[in-house]
C-alpha cells in the first residue's frame, strides 16, 4: 500500500518548503490549504519534477465543521498516512481585548483545536498501522509570554507541551511525535499578523523557509523531540530560562510593541 505524509499549511512558506523536500526524496504528498488554485499549481510541479503522486484537499481549518469534513474524507479514502505535519498556523498582534475576537478565535481554531483534532484522528489511524511520524510546527515563542501577541504566543506554547506528552503517550505504539520550533522565517507571516519587520529582513536572524524544512527533516531522521533550526535560535529559546519571568514579560512586550506600531504608522 502506498504511504503519503499529509502536511497542512501546504501553500507557502515552511509548509511549501516542506512538500517539495519530501518530494525531492520520493514521498507521496497529500497537501492541505484553503486556495485550490494554489495547491493545484504545487501538485502538478511537484508531481512532474519529482515522480510522485501528490493529492491536495481543500479546507479551511479553522472551520470545525470542516476539519470534520477533510477527516472523514481521509478516514473513508483508506490511504496509509506515515507522516503528518501540522503545519497551518496564523498569527495576530496588537493587544489582546482590543483585536476582534472573531479573528482571535480563528487563530485558536487554527494553531490549537485542528492541530489537536489531527493529531487525534491521524494518530489514532497511525496506532493501528503500527506506526508513523508526527510533526507539529510550534515556534520559539512557545518558550515565553508575549504581551502584543499573547494569544499567538500561548498557542504556541501549547502545541510544544502538546506534543511533548504526545511523544511520550504514542511512542509505545511505535509511533514518533515532534515539534518544530522555528525562529523568524522569510514568509507571508508576517505580513499576514500585521507585523513590519524591516530589523529583521537581511539579519542573520531571518531564515528562508528552505532552510527551515531542511533541518526538520534532519531532525525527524533523527528522531528529535524538540527541533529548533540555527544555533541563535537554539539560544533564543533556552534565554527565557536565564532571567526573571517579570523581565521575559518586559522585554518580550516592548519587542513586539516596537513591531506593531512600525505596521501602523502612517506612510
């Protein structure tokens, strides 16, 4: 039976990235993202280039309804899935009770529950094949609060101590989970959270999102729980643990306020 990986998130960025390295080593895609177009595109280059079969579903993830949708789908389509990326995620800044709480419930639809909700039913299907491989894609802000973006933040922190414990809970079965926590990368994130990073574009802290999927996939070749890409993001993510949790707070919310009134000044 033929085995697919199926990556969320699969439009753009590290989600992209991540399909087209696969399919440079031979795997069967399933690609999951809202624009058909798009993903049609992926499919038919990937495939030809690379020899594969590439499927693509379109879903809108932070749609309960239909998560329950693409899971059914999967479920009855009975193709063996040894790898699942949860990829999708967005991100929003400002503060907290002044953002519109329709577009903050959508990022906890989208970065907790449908993660969540995949990792329970593609888990599950992997416990009874006798194994697989899980990778969830946190950030390095799952290691601090994040006063501007705190429910970004928090979701994050949540999807590296979800997969944690998931690690530990499915590894008996054979079964392998990881978690990706990638510093800032070159892709539409940022624009589409609203945030203006001029400090950034040409740092040495900016990763392309080739280079992100390169080193997750090294880290899955290797089974590491916990994959963060770069050595300054390695030390990004350990800094929290060196200083006073009111100084992280401190420090955290003036970074990202600087960012957030640079996207709102006036041109």
């Amino acid at each position: 039976m033929k085995s697919y990986a199926l990556i969320t998130g699969a439009s753009s960025g590290i989600g992209l990235a991540l399909a087209e390295a696969l399919a440079r080593r031979g795997r069967n895609l399933i690609l999951v993202a809202r624009q058909r177009d798009v993903l049609e595109s992926i499919g038919f280059e990937l495939s030809q280039r690379f020899g594969v079969e590439v499927l693509f579903r379109v879903c809108d993830l932070s749609q309960p309804l239909r998560v329950s949708g693409l899971l059914h789908e999967l479920e009855e389509g009975g193709r063996c899935i040894d790898l699942l990326i949860n990829n999708a995620g967005i991100g929003n800044a400002g503060e907290y009770v002044s953002q519109d709480w329709m577009r903050e419930q959508q990022l906890i639809e989208l970065n907790v529950l449908a993660l969540a909700r995949l990792c329970h039913a593609v888990g599950g299907l992997m416990v009874g094949q006798g194994g697989g491989q899980i990778l969830n894609v946190a950030s390095i802000a799952a290691f601090q609060p994040g006063p501007g973006m705190c429910n970004y933040y928090a979701s994050k922190a949540f999807v590296l101590s979800f997969s944690e414990g998931l690690r530990e809970e499915l590894k008996q079965y054979g079964v392998r989970v990881s978690v990706l926590c990638p510093g800032p990368t070159n892709s539409a994130f940022f624009r589409n959270a609203q945030l203006d990073v001029p400090g950034l574009q040409g740092s040495k802290l900016m990763m392309s999102a080739e280079q992100v999927a390169l080193l997750a996939l090294k880290g899955l070749d290797k089974n590491r729980a916990i994959i963060i890409p770069g050595w300054r993001n390695r030390l990004l993510a350990i800094s929290p643990r060196l200083a006073p949790r009111s100084v992280i707070r401190w420090l955290s919310g003036q970074i990202n306020r600087r960012f957030i009134r640079l996207i709102k000044a006036p041109s």
